[in-house]
C-alpha cells in the first residue's frame, strides 16, 4: 500500500540528489517503518538547490525527512522511526521486556554503530585524498571491524537481533549501509547476511524503489 494520495501523514523529501545518495536519502527509513506497519503516506518533495526558508522551521538543519501528521511535526529520522513504531506490533513488540530491548537497537544503531561508518564515509568519500583522511582510515578501519565483530556477537545465530524483526534491526539494517562502498561487512558474513535478510523485506524493497522513482534524474537549474 503505503504511498496514498489521501493519507494524513506526509513525509518532506528532496526532489533530487546525486547519483551516490539515491537510494539512501534518509526518508526511506520513515518509508520502510511505514511499509512495515502497513500504514499509506505521501510525499512533499522541495528543492535540493533551493530549499524554501520555511522548511528550516520544520527541520532545524535544512535536511530530509520531515514528517507532518496533522498537528505532529517531526525531523530526525530515528525520532519518527520511534513514532511510527510506537503504534506497530510489527515494529516494537507490546511486552516490556522485549519493547525496551527494540530500543536499545534502535540507540545502538544510531549512536554506537552509525556516527563511526559515517566518519569512515568523511574519510573515504567527502575527504578522500586528503592527509588526515589518510592517516586516520588505518585506525578508524579497525575500530570499526572490532565493534561489527562485537555486533556479530550479539546476534549470534538469530535472524534478528531479538530473534524477531523489530525498528531496531530497520535501523541497524540502514546504518549498515554506510559501508557499502567498502568490503568491511565481508569480514563479518554472519553480519553480512543479517542485512541482506533485512533489505530482502519487501518493506525495505518498496521504500527505496518509491524514493528512487520520485526523485528526478537530470538535476534541476540552480536558478
Ligand atoms: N540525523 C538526521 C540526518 C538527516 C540527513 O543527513 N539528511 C540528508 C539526506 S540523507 C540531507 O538532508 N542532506 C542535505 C543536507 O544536509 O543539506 C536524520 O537522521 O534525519
């Protein structure tokens, strides 16, 4: 189901990125919470180049996504992850116990896995060739491919990191993603496999095929 023309619930989005970001725009992760709780949205896409003045006031840093919902306004993805999930089985389980181990993977994946694959993408990407960049990949590399081996780990041999899918793998299934343009995941197949299994859901399928397909292909005049 979810994109639907009538639903109350609309997600900010950008009308363009370049070719390294498509796909990975961070609304596919609002997208797929929704997809998995069988709950519609429709989209605001605004100006990559020209962003109104008036979105910095539904997103204090100019970024996507920002999510309406009648008098709900949200930024920051993991936020609206949690608030989408808050009303899905499919997401947070309604035991305790098991709700408050789905939050611990939902922080864990945004603040003890995410922040160091993005300053690997700092460092491999926005600041390749630069000498800092150099001489901090060897380290940071390491630091990395220890804390997946711990990761792995913890998942052991379940499909999931609670042994069911919940917001917490969404999340942790997305951060992972920053290492796609490294072989770091190869180090770790049990690790490999647990994010091919969760990009297999037809949730994650269907977000990132209706980002890709709204966002235009030829970058607009900057005009
Ligand atoms: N922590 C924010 C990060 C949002 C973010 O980085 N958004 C990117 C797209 S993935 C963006 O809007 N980039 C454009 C920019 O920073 O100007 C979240 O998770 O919502």
């Amino acid at each position: 189901m979810p994109i639907d023309p009538q639903s109350p619930i609309e997600i900010v989005t950008l009308d363009w990125v370049p070719d390294f970001a498509r796909g990975y725009v961070r609304d596919y992760r609002v997208r797929w919470a929704l997809e998995e709780a069988g709950i519609g949205y429709r989209t605001d896409p605004i100006s990559t180049l020209r962003r109104p003045a008036s979105h910095f006031a539904e997103q204090p840093f100019g970024q996507v996504p920002a999510y309406r919902e009648g008098p709900v306004r949200m930024f920051e993805s993991g936020a609206i992850v949690l608030h989408v999930a808050e009303r899905s089985e499919a997401l947070l389980p309604s035991d305790p116990a098991e709700r408050a181990r789905a939050l611990c993977w939902m922080f864990a994946a945004l603040n003890s896995i995410e922040p160091m694959l993005m300053e690997l993408t700092n460092v491999d990407l926005f600041a390749k060739g630069e000498e800092w960049a150099t001489l901090r990949r060897p380290s940071l590399a390491a630091a990395i491919d220890k804390r997946l081996g711990q990761l792995a780990t913890a998942l052991g041999d379940r499909d999931y990191l609670e042994g069911r899918f919940t917001a917490g793998d969404l999340l942790m299934a997305s951060a992972l993603r920053a290492l796609d343009h490294t072989d770091l995941l190869d180090a770790h197949p049990v690790l490999a496999a647990y994010q091919q299994r969760c990009l297999a859901r037809p949730g994650f399928v269907a977000a990132t095929g209706a980002q890709l397909a709204e966002l235009k292909t030829e970058m607009p005049e900057a005009a």
